[in-house]
C-alpha cells in the first residue's frame, strides 16, 4: 500500500506496548502465537512470530511488466519507488511482496532499511527454532478476500494497524491510518470488501471519520469483533495467505537445542548406543542419497543437452545411439545446406531486420561479431530496460535463439547488453529443408 508512506514523513518508532495485536495470536485461525520486538515482556513459550513496528517495513505499489526477467524487473522496480519518494535507496532493501495471489507477479515490494534488519536479527539470534518469522505487525492481522481488518490499542495515540484484504496493508498513526482507509474506500477500480472487521477500542480521531466514509458503503458491514461478522463473508484467517513467507528473517536452527532435545530423558548408555547408531545410519543413508542425486543430476544434465541441441521432445529409449544417429544426420543436413543460407548469416539477418524496425524508438547495435561455431555476440543499446526487454522478445519471436549474458547502465543512463544469438537446432534445419 503505497498511500501511508508516501504521503506524509515516515513515522518514528514507536514501542509496541501490547504481546499480541487485537485479535491477532492464536484466533481467527492463527496457529502461531506473536511477540513484537520491541515488547518489554520475554517472548512466548514455544513458537512465535515476531513482529516490527509496520510504519519501518511498508508496503508499496509498483507495476513492473510481467515481459521481464528477475534482474531488470528488480531494477525497474526500484526505479519506480525511488522516482515515487524521491528517496536514495543505498540502505534499503526491497522484496516481492505476493500476497493472496501469483508468486510470481510483482504488484507490492515491502521496503526496510538494512540496518533495521541487522538490529532485528541480533534481537532475534537466540530464539532458533522458536522462531516461525519475523513479519510487520500488519500482517498478524485476520482478514480473507471478503474482510477488511482494523486493530487499535488502548493508547489512542500508538499505530493502527490495517490489512486490506489478503494481499495490502499498513501502520500508521490514527490520523494518517484514517486518511489513507478514506481514500482505499473512495479509490476506483479497487474492490470493496464485505465486513469491515473492527478490532480494539474506539479511537475518536479514526472512527469518526471511519463512520463518515462507511455512510458512502452501506453495502459494507461494519463488525465489531470476529464473532460479530455475517456468516455469509469469507471468515479471515491469521498468516493464511503467504505471510509467512515474506520473513525478514530467516529463523536459524540451533544444533545444540536439536542434541539436546534428542537426549533428554534418556539413560546415558543406551542413549549413546542409540546416538552412535543413528549417526551411522544418518550417515549411511546420506551417503546413499548423495549418490543417487548425483546420478540422477548427471541424467538430467544429459537429457536436458539432448533436448536443447537435438530431440525437443519424443521419447528418450537410447539416448547414445539416438545422439549418434542424430549427429551424423546433422553432418549431412549441413553438408546440403549452400553457404548463403548457412545458420550464423540467417540469424544476422534476421537480428538486423528486428533491429531495423526499432532504430526509431533509441535501439542501437554498437558492434557484432560472428564465432566460427556459429555463434553471434551483439552489443545493444537500448534507452531503458524496459525497452531492452521488448526488443529481446520481438528477436525471440523473429525465431532468434537469444541469451542474455549481461546488461548495465552508462554514464548517460541508456542501458547496454552483451547478447549472444546461438546457432539453429537440428530440429531447425530439418524443418527449413522441408520448406
């Protein structure tokens, strides 16, 4: 949710006064109990999740097109917040936030600072295996595609809490919490929820303006509690929609805890028979798993080189005496082929008939150069990644095989990339005689 964080200063930390969210912990579907970090109290007994302050690790918008591969797309991606805030980005860092949806799209990155992370993780380092994830407090809030959730505390001046459906969400302090939910309720395009669920006292300065904008919505519920939501709304669920996931932290096993896990409560003797034995066979059967990954690596490796360079698809029953067979079909392919239509001229031709077509929009090629095995180099020049991007798929769709070896910026901020144009498959000539 981008409103929170960039339309007023970032708000400071604030301690969180409360071991648990209203509503949050072990209801409405949770199986983890929460802790926030900057809690006075020890964390809880068994498993947990940690929670910060929501304000130092918001979510914001972005719209990366889904054409782009993971580098560019992180880079446009970035791009676009330090554009939007006006923010120097050298000590944040920013993840893929896939809320409620595809994992593999990009619509929400979660901005933190480096050094909060390092601060969170030296708090955090004794915890081991208790420890589930460390999350925005935010996200422990209860909500499902039909519920909107708002939390608040006893102090009416702490941060509210606030989880627009599965995938958005924000802290921010009471003024700055109401004016962001007036325009999420007035903002076109975006779909209303059914209930809004209304956790913890009522804080004057965003309920009043709450029940203003809800007189807008008379199609939306209002709940006091999770008890009080109509039984027709998807019921919400507490780090059911990919949460746990997005950790900040990755939680670290402690060995020492596991060895003395495993031993507690046993007699020292046939504890250690025990242990000496589960060692071997631990070790055994890694040894043995081991190997057949290897093996099974090794055949992979194999059919995957098969596929590329010779059988796209069809059965695979000698994969030796295909590849010979294969091979010695090829020499006789090539042997048939004039030089005039030889792989590397056709996949030059081709580049330069892609590239002639987007001269107008800033594409250049700075040189090009052809190997003996057939393999081509080009240097692009393209005005943004973004564009680079488009061309490599118009190349790819010209039926260029086309990789991608590096990409950068100059002084002048164009964006240049080393490209190589590999030569056609067997599969391909095959089918150019044909024609």
């Amino acid at each position: 949710m981008t409103t929170a964080a960039d339309t007023a200063p970032r708000p400071g930390r604030q301690p969180m006064r409360r071991a648990r969210l209203a509503g949050v912990g072990r209801r409405a579907g949770s199986a983890h109990a929460t802790w926030p970090v900057d809690s006075a109290e020890p964390p809880p007994k068994g498993r947990f999740v940690a929670l910060v302050p929501g304000a130092e690790a918001p979510l914001l918008d972005v719209d990366v097109p889904a054409t782009l591969r993971d580098g560019a797309r992180e880079t446009v991606a970035r791009r676009q917040i330090a554009d939007k805030l006006g923010l120097v980005l050298d000590d944040v860092e920013l993840r893929p936030a896939p809320l409620g949806g595809d994992r593999r799209a990009w619509q929400a990155m979660m901005m933190v600072r480096k050094s909060d992370i390092s601060d969170w993780r030296g708090r955090l380092e004794k915890q081991g295996r208790s420890l589930v994830a460390l999350l925005p407090d935010y996200l422990a809030l209860p909500t499902s595609a039909d519920v909107w959730t708002i939390s608040t505390h006893n102090d009416p001046n702490a941060p509210v809490q606030v989880r627009l459906g599965p995938s958005d969400g924000f802290s921010a302090e009471p003024s700055l919490a109401a004016l962001t939910l007036g325009r999420a309720l007035g903002e076109d395009g975006r779909v209303m929820p059914k209930a809004l669920l209304r956790l913890g006292p009522r804080v004057p300065e965003l309920d009043n303006d709450l029940d203003a904008a809800l007189r807008h919505h008379p199609d939306i519920t209002r709940a006091e509690g999770v008890e009080a939501l109509p039984p027709s709304v998807a019921q919400p669920i507490t780090f059911g929609h990919g949460e746990i996931a997005l950790s900040l932290v990755v939680p670290q096993r402690d060995p020492r805890r596991d060895i003395e896990e495993r031993l507690r409560g046993a007699l020292w003797p046939a504890g250690l028979f025990l242990l000496a034995g589960v060692i071997w066979g631990a070790a055994t059967f890694n040894d043995i798993t081991e190997l057949r990954e290897k093996v099974r690596g090794a055949q992979d490796r194999n059919i995957a080189l098969v596929r590329e360079a010779f059988l796209p698809t069809g059965p695979l029953p000698d994969i030796r005496l295909q590849v010979i067979r294969l091979i010695e079909d090829r020499r006789a392919a090539l042997a048939s082929v004039g030089p005039s239509d030889a792989p590397p001229l056709t996949g030059l031709r081709r580049a330069s008939a892609v590239l002639a077509g987007a001269a107008a929009d800033g594409i250049a090629l700075n040189y090009a150069d052809v190997q003996p095995d057939g393999i081509i180099t080009l240097e692009l020049v393209a005005p943004d990644f973004v564009a680079m991007e488009l061309l490599l798929d118009e190349m790819r769709e010209a039926g260029l095989r086309v990789e991608e070896d590096r990409s950068f910026t100059d002084d002048d901020g164009r964006v240049l990339a080393d490209v190589t144009l590999l030569p056609h498959t067997m599969a391909e000539l095959n089918e150019r005689q044909e024609q």
